[in-house]
C-alpha cells in the first residue's frame, strides 16, 4: 500500500512539472517572438499554415463545441464528487478548458503569433490534467476497496 502511495505521488508530481514545463515553454516562446526575428518568422509562417488549414472558422466552431460539451461533464461530474482532492482536480481541468475556450473565441489572444502552439499546450495541459484526475481517482477506488476488506 505503501509503495502505490508513493507511486501516486511521484506521478502526481511529475505530471505536475511537465504541466509547469509547457507553461514556461509557451511563455518563453512570446518572449522570443517578440526578441527573435528567426522566431518571428517561423511563427508568422506557422501561423498562417494553421490558421488557413485547421483554425478555420468552420473548425473553431466545432472544436469550442467540443470543449463546452467537456466543460458541461466536467462541471456535472464536479458536483457529484464528493472527495476534496478530487474536486479540486475537477475544478483544474474545468478551468483549463475554460481557458481553452476563451482562447478559440477571443481575437485578441488569436491573434497572438504564437496562438496554434498554446492552442496545443492547452490540449497537452487539459490531457495531463485528465491523466492526474483518472490515476487519483483509480488510487482512491482502490484505497476504499482494500479498506472495506
């Protein structure tokens, strides 16, 4: 018991790291877009690719569907919850979401030559936020069934 214990929490812990890794990566890739004219263009040109092939108007509508569709289970499984812990990675993979919806509907943060790769770091953050929230509630059920025995 004692060894899944840790082994939850390292997990816990290095998806953690990889999260705050795709943050500070995002945040250093609009730094260099602004200080780099490498950077600059590459992004420039990056940017038109994907806003012409898969940012389209068509695409954003469906993919915000999606999202809000996410965030709809997301909050209805939020209420059911009754473990703290588990609420509070709810609550984290609701506002990672909402952040990604906000980003798909907002022309200002669209704009942003660096908009596709945090589009991709949003769905990174929210898939390691949903893998943190599937281990901890798989260490939880087996935690409640060794103690009914």
């Amino acid at each position: 018991m004692k060894i899944k214990k840790i082994l939850g929490a390292a997990t816990f812990l290095l998806l953690l790291v990889l999260q705050m890794g795709i943050i500070y990566g995002l945040r250093m890739l609009d730094y260099l877009s602004k200080r780099k004219a490498g950077v600059n263009h590459h992004l420039m040109v990056r940017k038109g690719y994907y806003d012409h092939n898969l940012f389209t108007p068509t695409n954003r509508i469906m993919i915000l569907v999606l999202i809000v569709l996410l965030i709809a289970a997301l909050v209805y499984f939020l209420l059911r919850e009754k473990n703290f812990w588990a609420k509070i990675s709810l609550a984290t993979t609701t506002l990672i979401a909402a952040f990604g919806a906000w980003a798909m509907l907002s022309k200002t943060f669209g704009s942003k030559l660096f908009f596709p790769y945090a589009m991709a770091g949003v769905g990174i953050l929210f898939l390691l936020e949903l893998t943190k929230l599937l281990a901890a509630k798989k260490l939880l059920s087996e935690k409640k069934l060794l103690s009914e025995k």
